[in-house]
C-alpha cells in the first residue's frame, strides 16, 4: 500500500464525502498533520491502530496500554 499525500487531496476527499465548506476544516488538519509523520511513521502508527483495534476486539486488557504507548510515542 502506497501512501500518497498530494496539494489536491483535500479537494477529492471534499467532494468524495460531500462536505460542506465548514466541515472541511478537520481535512486541512489531518493532511498535514499526515506530511508531518512522513510515509514511515504513518505506516507504522496505521498498522499499530489496526493491531491495537483486534486486540480491543479479542477482549486484550493490554490493548489500553499498548494505546498509551502509542500516543507517547507520537
């Protein structure tokens, strides 16, 4: 999977939910807080959410912990 943060990403994603103007702000937030990680980092902390969302789901008590860990390191 190839992680692709382009100037025109915003606008798709717009129109791809039908957002209104006013809700496009979150957009803007989250691509560059996305450029700021970098491809790596992002990778890692997507495949960390998806791991800590099945341990959340199999009832995993260190699910909570491995969150926190998470965060910190972000």
């Amino acid at each position: 999977m190839s992680i692709c943060i382009k100037d025109n990403l915003e606008n798709s994603i717009a129109l791809i939910l039908k957002l209104k103007q006013n809700q496009t702000f979150l957009i803007t937030k989250y691509i560059k807080i996305a450029k700021m990680f970098g491809e790596k980092k992002l990778k890692y902390i997507l495949n960390e959410l998806n791991e800590i969302d099945e341990m959340y789901k199999q009832g995993d008590e260190n699910a909570n912990y491995r969150l926190k860990n998470l965060i910190v390191l972000i």
